[in-house]
C-alpha cells in the first residue's frame, strides 16, 4: 500500500512539473510576451503573457476574484469595450506595474558608493 501511494505521489507530482516547465518554456518564447489580445484568449493567458499579476487582470478587466476562464471576447462584452479599449487598459496595467516594480526595486537599494568609512 505505501509503495502505492508513492507511486501515486510521484506521478501527481510529476503531471505538474511537466506542466510547470511546459508553461514556463512557452511564455519565455519572446513571440508569446506582449503579444496583442486576441478575442480567444483567456485572462490567465493575458496575464502570463504580459508578465501582471493575477490581481492587476482581475482590476484592469473586472472580474470577480473567483471568476471562471472567460474569453476576452466575453470580458470586452461584459465591459461594453473594443478590443482595442481592453488593449490599452493592458498596456497601462503594465506600464504602472513596471513603474511599482523599479520603485520597489529601488527601495533600499544602496550602492557601494553609499557607504560612509
């Protein structure tokens, strides 16, 4: 039984590496980051694809926090927006995202030239 359950464990644990590394490679490809939105994309792919949180799609395209996978074509529906609305509120979340993460990145961040001796 143990061995079983190992076996069980391993298999589990590898499905998900195996999706984990598969993810990682496809949106490291630089012709999947950035890319323009399309109608068929999900959010989630939105979010990997530009490099934003979870939280910031769930802003920038109103969504419930427990939302289901829509389409874009159904959140630029439900949003009463073009496509290219929806681009451009993306691309904003991203600027202001970039902008938090260099101010966060700058916090504290002190050169060797900062030192008094």
């Amino acid at each position: 039984m143990p061995t079983a359950l190992l076996a069980v464990a391993l298999a589990g644990l590898l499905w998900f590496a195996t999706g984990f590394v598969r993810e990682a490679l496809y949106f490291s490809d630089p012709a999947h980051q950035q890319q323009d939105l399309a109608l068929w994309m999900s959010p989630r792919y939105v979010g990997k694809s530009w490099d934003l949180p979870p939280e910031v799609i769930v802003q920038t395209m109103e969504l419930d926090p427990d939302h289901a996978q829509p389409t874009l074509r159904e959140v630029t529906e439900h949003l009463g927006i073009s496509l290219e609305e929806l681009q451009a509120r993306i691309e904003a979340a991203k600027a202001e995202e970039e902008a938090r993460r260099a101010a966060h990145h700058g916090e504290g961040d002190h050169g060797a030239g900062d030192q008094n001796d």
